[in-house]
C-alpha cells in the first residue's frame, strides 16, 4: 500500500537523542543493507531509482541512516555519498563493522584488531567522512541471534579509534545483555541494535532496561527481514485500519517503547513512502492487545 511521499509527516514518530550525546534524529530512519545486490551483495540491479530512494528519504525527513561498509561490500556506502554528499546538517550516519564479505557472498567475522581498525578507514573512504557519527560492534552471533562469547576485546577496539577521534561513539548490535554489560564497562554505549519485531520479542526485557536508562535500542529485520512477517493476526488488523501489514509492524515498534528507533529498508519507492506513513498509524489499545499474541502465536522461541 502507497503512502503520499514527501514532507506529508515531517515528524516521522518524533525525536530522539542518542544519550550523553548531542545527536538528536527522528524516530523513523533508514536501513541502507537492501540497498546491495541479492543477498547484499554487489550493486542493485537499478542504481538510479537506490539514489532517488535515499533522496527522498531525506527529502522526507529522515536524518538517521543506518549501513556499513560489508554490505555490498562497499555498494550501499558508496551509492550514500553519491546520493547525499556533502551531507545535510544533521543527517547522523550509523555504521557497524564486525564481518566482512569474501568474494563467494558469505558472512564471516572480522574481528580482529587490524580488522576492524581496516573496516573503519573502508566507511571513512566510502562514505567521505572525517569520522563516522555512531559505530555499531556487530556481534556474530549464530544467525540472527547472539552467542555469550566476550566482546571486551572488540568494543576496546573502537573505544581506542573513538579516542583517536575516528569514532564519535560506540553502540553493539546482536548483543545478551550480559555483553551489553561487558561493553559499558569499557566505553559509553549510545544505542543497541538487535533482532526484534511484533513477532521476535525475546528482547522486552532488555528493551524496558534500556528505556530506564536513556539507551537506544534498533531493531534489525523490524520487517521480519529475508523472511518477512506473516501472521493472519496482524493481517486482520491491518485490514480494520485500512493501512499495510508492514505500517502496522513498524506502528507497533513506534508505540511498544519511546526509546525505540526504527530503520526500515527498501529499495524501492514506493515502499519508501509506505514505510515513513507508519508513523502516521495510532493503534487503539485492542489492536495492541491483539498484536501483543503474535509472539505467543510465534511459540517459545519467540520470547
């Protein structure tokens, strides 16, 4: 379902402001990773209508733009600062390093220090940036979930560029709280991003702690991702408010908590503008209600 384009929601489900920091975005963002080839990897069969979709973005409002470098590897950067550079007072841009992308499309690790001290100067290059606003540690993991392996040695990593001045600050992604926790102890951590959505919801607590202390938290897939959100329970509400599946997902997310930031992605146009009217999208509390059993209809894995 297509939503008017363009400056017709400016607020794009208010601000927020990165904690202990000066940076201030809206709520609903951008995801650049579909922005990539197939499977995010090499160039979009339509590179033209990838610059016209970021443009809009930012003609619409967005100010937060989430990448990196290993998606493509280097594509979604580079079409970024075709599209936008010099950038626009305020535009933050988030960035994460902790894989790398071998010529047979695989995702492995790149965690060593030369690694991710390499994966820093691949977004500074490719984006045209003197420092980067906001990187992400990407934690491995197994699939789209975390492993309770140390972090300590990587997140210091990035606390000594941040010190170098090459990072302005650090957040972690695919984390437990436990690493969460590791993370903090060694530098400020400004926001989280994890796997989350109305139907993967084994972050709530986390979630409420990270609300309690003023910490970001940006859900990855918040669309369901390579494997997008089915549930005849959220059909049904979508179709009682006359809006899409995925604007009642991302509504969801806007109202499950105030420190949730949102970056959806597409590449496409018209997706664009159906993801952005989701903030225009208020759920009465019996849509809620029912969008609340999507997890339990997920079963035990899902919380």
């Amino acid at each position: 379902m297509e939503t008017p384009p363009a400056q017709s929601e400016p607020r794009l489900g208010g601000s927020y402001t990165f904690a202990g920091t000066s940076l201030r975005v809206k709520r609903v963002g951008y995801g650049a990773m579909q922005l990539a080839g197939p499977g995010v990897y090499g160039p979009p069969k339509d590179p033209e209508e990838a610059v016209a979709v970021l443009r809009e973005a930012v003609a619409s409002g967005v100010d937060h733009i989430d990448t990196s470098d290993f998606y493509g590897p280097h594509i979604t950067n580079q079409l970024i600062r075709r599209a936008l550079h010099p950038y626009p007072s305020g535009l933050v841009i988030v960035s994460k390093l902790g894989a790398r992308r071998p010529p047979d499309g695989s995702w492995k690790p790149a965690i060593t220090p030369e690694e991710l001290t390499s994966g820093v100067q691949d977004n500074l290059r490719n984006l045209g940036l003197e420092a980067l606003d906001i990187v992400n540690y990407r934690s491995m993991g197994s699939g789209h979930g975390p492993d309770e392996r140390p972090i300590g040695e990587q997140v210091s990593v990035l606390a000594d560029l941040k010190r170098k001045g090459l990072i302005r600050h650090i957040g972690v992604s695919n984390v437990t709280a436990a690493q969460l926790a590791e993370a903090r102890s060694i530098t400020p951590i400004v926001c989280v991003q994890n796997y989350y959505n109305v139907a993967q919801r084994q972050d709530d607590a986390l979630v409420a702690d990270l609300e309690a202390q003023g910490i970001a938290y940006v859900p990855f897939f918040p669309l369901g991702g390579f494997t997008p959100l089915q549930s005849t329970t959220l059909s049904a509400v979508a179709q009682r408010l006359g809006a899409s599946r995925m604007q009642v997902a991302l509504a969801w997310l806007l109202q499950r908590s105030p420190n949730i930031l949102l970056i959806p992605g597409t590449s496409s146009l018209a997706h664009l503008r159906e993801n952005l009217g989701s903030c225009r999208l208020v759920l009465p509390r019996e849509e809620l209600e029912a969008l609340d059993g999507i997890a339990a209809e997920a079963g035990p894995a899902a919380h």
